[in-house]
C-alpha cells in the first residue's frame, strides 16, 4: 500500500494557503487574525507531516520525529534531505526561519502599548518579529510546496 503522507502533507500546506487567501479577503481585524493563527498552526502541521514523510520514505517509523535531530537519529546517518533542513534551519529568510519566528511569535502574549507619558514625544515603532503578511505567508506556502515537490520526485519510484 502507497504511503499516505505525501497527500497528508500537501494537505496540511493547502488548507494553510486557503486560510492566508482568506485573511487578504477579510474585513474584520478579527476574522484576519484567525485566519493568520489558524494558517500558522497549519504549517507548523505541515513541517511535523515533512519530517513524517521523510522518515516514511527513508522506511522509518515516522510517528515520533518532531525535528531535524529525531529524523537525523531515527535514519541513523545524514541523508541529503536532513542536510537540507539543516541548511534551512540556519539560513535567514528561509522557509523553516519564518516558520520558526512565526511560531515563537504566537506562542506568547501580544505586547501591550504603553500610555504616551508626554505631550511632545515622538515616538517611531517598527514592528518587529517575523512578516505576517498574508502575501509573505502565501511566498512561504510557496517555497515550502516547491521544497515537498523536490523531495518527493527526488524519491519518486521508477
């Protein structure tokens, strides 16, 4: 029987996409912020299903790999697809860092505004931690699709 976390994993990166094409449509400051949450939690499904498909495709038992570590031990020598990983996990801007930012960044409070204490402050604010965009999260879906598509047609059977 064919592995069934190719589809499982694609399916994971759609709903995320949906939801990020949702968010761009939404009116309301709350409905887009569910949107976005719901997105995120998605891909980070997502990337948990990639580590599972690749241990399935190296025919390891791929229930418990919840990194790159745990792949790597599980198929007990560094494939190109860890290497991969590895790369991405430090490379900035990549796929795997957005993910990283975006999931540190929802998992803790939102930092409130502070009272303006003067009349004559001028104050600039940059927003800082990852893009939350929906365009910039529908470029990660992107890259993400193209990174399953590779590894998938690298192990394509003949």
């Amino acid at each position: 029987m064919a592995s069934q976390w190719p589809t499982f994993t694609r399916q994971k990166l759609f709903l995320a996409n949906t939801l990020f094409r949702l968010a761009e449509e939404q009116d309301q400051a709350t409905s887009r912020e569910a949107s976005l949450q719901g997105g995120v939690a998605l891909l980070s499904e997502t990337r948990s299903a990639l580590l599972s498909l690749i241990a399935d495709l190296y025919q390891v038992n791929p229930a418990s790999r919840n990194s790159i570590d745990a792949l790597a031990e599980a198929i007990d020598y560094t494939c190109r697809e860890v290497e991969e990983l590895r790369a991405l996990a430090t490379e900035p801007g990549s796929w795997w860092q957005h993910l990283d930012g975006l999931l540190a960044e929802q998992a803790r409070p939102v930092d409130r505004k502070k009272a303006e204490a003067q009349d004559n402050l001028i104050a600039v604010s940059a927003q800082s931690g990852p893009d939350r965009t929906p365009a910039e999260l529908l470029k990660t879906t992107e890259a993400i699709r193209r990174y399953i598509d590779g590894v998938l047609e690298r192990h394509e059977e003949w």
